[in-house]
C-alpha cells in the first residue's frame, strides 16, 4: 500500500512536469487572431471583406479611410451599441444618400467641446514631396470647413506646433507620418480614417500620395478627407448610416465617390454636419404637438422641431413622470423622419394601462453632447 502511494505520487509528479514541459514546448494557440477578429466583425457589419485590407496597425477601408487598427479592436471587444428605442428606418436600398457612422456608435463621432477648435499641422513634406499646390488646398479646404457650413460647429485653424495638432498631414513618402500610412497604392490620392478614440478626438493622420502633384482636385480632395476624419463615410455606398433629412440622391456631395471635383458642400452635406456638430443646440426645445393613449399602455408622442433647418435633430430624449412630477425613467428615441408637417412620431410602450402620466422631450446632436431645453409638460392617460 505504501509502495503504491509511492507511485501513485511519483507519477503524478512526472505528469506534472511532463505537463509543465509540454507547455512551454507548445504554447496554446490562440483562439482567433487579431485580424480574424477583424474581418469577422466587419463582415458582421455587413462591410464587403473585397474594401478591406489590414495593414500592421491599419484597416484600410475603401481605399481612401479605415481605422487604426488598436482602435477597432478595442470597439470590437468593448464598444456596446447604445441603447434606444425604435430601430433605425430600414436602409437598404441603394441610394447617394449621406452617410454617417454606423450603429450609433455615438463615441466615433468627435466630441462637441473639440470639434469648434480643431488644430491641423502640415508637413513640411507636403510641400517639397507634393507640391505648393497641396499646401495652398489644405488651408482652403480647411477655410472651407470653416466658413461654407452654415450652423456648423466644426471649426479648424493651423498650428506649427506638431503636438499640439489634431491632425496631421503629410506626403505618403515622409518617414515621420506612421508607416501604413505611407506609401498609398497608386490608384489612391490621398487617405485619413474614421475617429474611434474615446476622448473625441478626429482622426490624426492625412496622406497625400506625392505622385499626385498636378492633381487637379486637391482642395475637394482634402475637404473629403476631412470629412473622414469627422466621422463620415463615402456618400451613395452602403457603408455607414443613411443620415436621416438628407437627399436620396446627391451625385456633388463632397463625401461622394465619384468624380465629382466641385469644391462645394451639397446641402445634404450640410445638414449632415448640422445632425453631428450644430452650432448650437439651444435654447429653444422641441414643440409638443399632441400626446395619445393608443391602448395597452402605448402613448404616442408627437414634436417638430421648431429650429429644424439650423439644428436638426438626432435623437430626442423623453423623460416620463407621474403626474404628481416624480421622474420615473427617461428613453432615447431617433429623430428620423418627420412627416409632410415636419412632425415627428415616437411610441412609448409598457405604460401601465390605467396610469396617467407627464411627459417632456428634448433634442441632442448624433453624440449627445448637445442638447436643448426641455420642452414643457405634456399629459397623458392610459
Ligand atoms: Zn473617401
């Protein structure tokens, strides 16, 4: 019995060790790969994998933008859609419609407190790798930004101290811009990325392919790329979010794909970056129009927007109370589509049937770092 122990322990010992040993010879796989990990959540998506190329720290998408590829991981393995009511109008036909970020992902949007104070440096390299020509285009394009949005926050001046820049362009040749982002392939004239950073911030980097020194679109180029590093995606693809209150067609849009040159914002471009960046959300709140019991505890809420064409709205969030004016919950809701008035229509379900309530609405920008007022009071029995 005690020579059993004995071997009983020797060859749990051996195990052990031989276990030990084998797990230092093999280390355990990995279960998935990072890229796999990737395209996996792209395809999920419903991104075509043909867009896609991962770079070592880059996801290129579309040719022309993409993400940093750190940042995508950590919205892969962290980011949670936010939650509200009523699912996005259903978008799949194809159209030229604006495009903006996908699924609500309210954190890839620049914050509202940076977006009106945008630093962008440029490259000694633009110039003698590019030409003079795209120096002069970056800062019209810029002014652009600037000045040919009405009601827009997105405001952006040059700084010459590099660490001070939000973003940074630069020749694809330069070796102080990261790697994969040099060297563009030779159908690609310029190339930014989506924001994904939880502090708000664009998108830093812009390349300009230095084979492309008598391109005749520089300005529009750089007006589109900008629009990358905002958060917008390519106008008349599928990518992205249709943005609601933009045209169903808009060949000139600076977010398109096409050929279009002309240096101008569309007025779909504009009320896209009106939704994301208002200039100013306040004061005055939505206007409730009516308040229905429409049975099983379901109120239906009626607003406009009287502020619709300077701040449009991306959401509006309702705060419910008894009558008595203690709060019980509040809800988000997309401002989608209004109707021929200009009215908009939002349901709230699981009411206890029976209770009388108060209601008040307010509207918010795509990031909800902007709101108005809140409406007054509206009451409803149910
Ligand atoms: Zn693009």
């Amino acid at each position: 019995m005690k020579r059993f122990k004995f071997f009983l322990a020797l060859s749990i010992l051996v195990t052990m060790v031989w276990y030990s040993c084998k797990q230092d010879l093999y280390l355990p796989e990995p279960s998935k790969t990072e890229d796999q990990e990737i395209l996996d959540f792209l395809t999920a998506q419903g991104i075509d994998l043909n867009d896609v190329e991962i770079l070592d720290s880059f996801v290129v998408y579309q040719d022309d933008a993409g993400w940093d590829k750190a940042a995508l991981l950590r919205n892969i393995r962290e980011g949670a859609d936010p939650v509200y009511e009523l699912p996005a109008y259903p978008d799949s036909a194809v159209s030229d419609r604006q495009r903006g970020i996908p699924n609500a992902n309210l954190l890839d949007a620049v914050a509202i407190n940076r977006v009106n104070n945008l630093k962008y440096y440029i490259r000694g390299s633009v110039q003698s790798d590019c030409g003079a020509g795209w120096v002069t285009a970056i800062g019209e394009a810029m002014n652009a930004w600037n000045t040919g949005i009405t009601n827009s926050r997105v405001h952006f001046t040059q700084t010459m101290i590099l660490s001070q820049a939000d973003i940074i362009v630069g020749s694809d040749n330069d070796m102080r811009m990261p790697s994969d982002r040099r060297n563009l392939p030779s159908n690609v004239v310029a190339r930014a990325g989506f924001p994904d950073d939880e502090e708000g911030r664009p998108y830093k980097y812009v390349s300009i392919n230095d084979a492309y020194s008598g391109w005749s679109s520089k300005m529009k180029t750089i007006m589109h790329e900008v629009g990358h590093c905002l958060g917008y995606r390519h106008t008349g693809t599928l990518d992205g979010q249709h943005i609601p209150g933009t045209p169903s067609q808009d060949e000139h849009s600076i977010m398109n794909t096409g050929d279009n040159m002309a240096p101008y914002f569309t007025a779909g471009d504009q009320t896209a970056v009106r939704r994301y960046y208002p200039l100013n959300m306040g004061p005055t709140p939505p206007t409730i129009v009516s308040a229905t019991n429409v049975g099983n505890g379901v109120a239906r809420i009626k607003y406009s927007n009287p502020l619709a064409a300077t701040n449009p709205y991306s959401w509006v969030l309702v705060q419910k109370f008894t009558t008595s004016g203690v709060f019980i919950e509040s809800k988000y809701f997309l401002s989608d589509y209004p109707d021929g008035n200009g009215v908009f229509t939002l349901y709230w379900y699981n009411n206890i049937p029976g209770q009388t309530y108060k209601f008040r609405i307010a509207g918010l920008n795509f990031r909800r770092d902007a709101s108005t007022n809140y409406s007054g009071y509206v009451t409803v029995g149910l």
